[in-house]
C-alpha cells in the first residue's frame, strides 16, 4: 500500500522575507514581563547565600611581544601528538598563543646558541 505525499497548504509554504516573530516572543529592549505573583510567606522558601568561593591565584603572563607582525604565513611541520600537547597546555596556561610562544622558544634557542 503506497501513502500518497500530504498536499502543501499556502499556509505551510515559507516565503522569504515575510517571516515574522510569534505574539508570545519578547522584543529586545524591551522590559521583562512581570514576575508571577509571589507565594504565600508560609510557602516561600529563602536561599541561602552561597559562600564566595576562594580565587585561585592569579597567573603570570608572559611579557607582550614588542614587535606586531602585519603579514603572517603559515608555518606547516609535523610533530609527535605528545609534544603538541605538551606545547598547547603550556601556551594556555602562560596565556600565549601557539605562535608567540613559538617565537619566544625560537628567540631563547638563539640567545642559547649565541646566534
């Protein structure tokens, strides 16, 4: 038994740029719709407040670059998943991004090397 395909209703068909919002969406900028009313003061229930939970540390940063290069290239190698790892995590967590950090690590082999 084959089912015949359901027949499109004008009503069903999107037409593009005559889509509108529906009566119940809110509109930006305009003010939040008023809370329900509040429950009898036998039946609200307070909550307690949160202990502030301690910062942690805050983390050193790397010195910013001097020097902003206008025109980059890629710079395309291959390199164990371990060390790629290992060089993210690191970069994250000193907030450097992979390039700078890259830089920097290039910078300090020179100096090392006396070049």
């Amino acid at each position: 038994m084959k089912s015949k395909p359901a027949e499109l209703s004008s009503g069903l068909v999107a037409v593009k740029g005559a889509a509108v919002p529906s009566a119940d969406m809110p509109v930006r900028g305009a003010p939040a719709p008023a809370p329900p009313a509040a429950a009898p003061a036998a039946a609200r229930v307070t909550a307690l407040p949160k202990a502030a939970a301690p910062r942690p540390p805050a983390r050193q940063t790397a010195p910013e670059p001097e020097v902003k290069e206008p025109n980059l290239t890629p710079l395309n190698f291959r390199i164990p998943a371990s060390f790629r790892r290992e060089f993210r995590t690191y970069a994250a967590t000193h907030d450097l991004k992979l390039n700078e950090l890259l830089r920097l690590c290039f910078e300090a082999y020179r100096k090392q090397q006396r070049d």
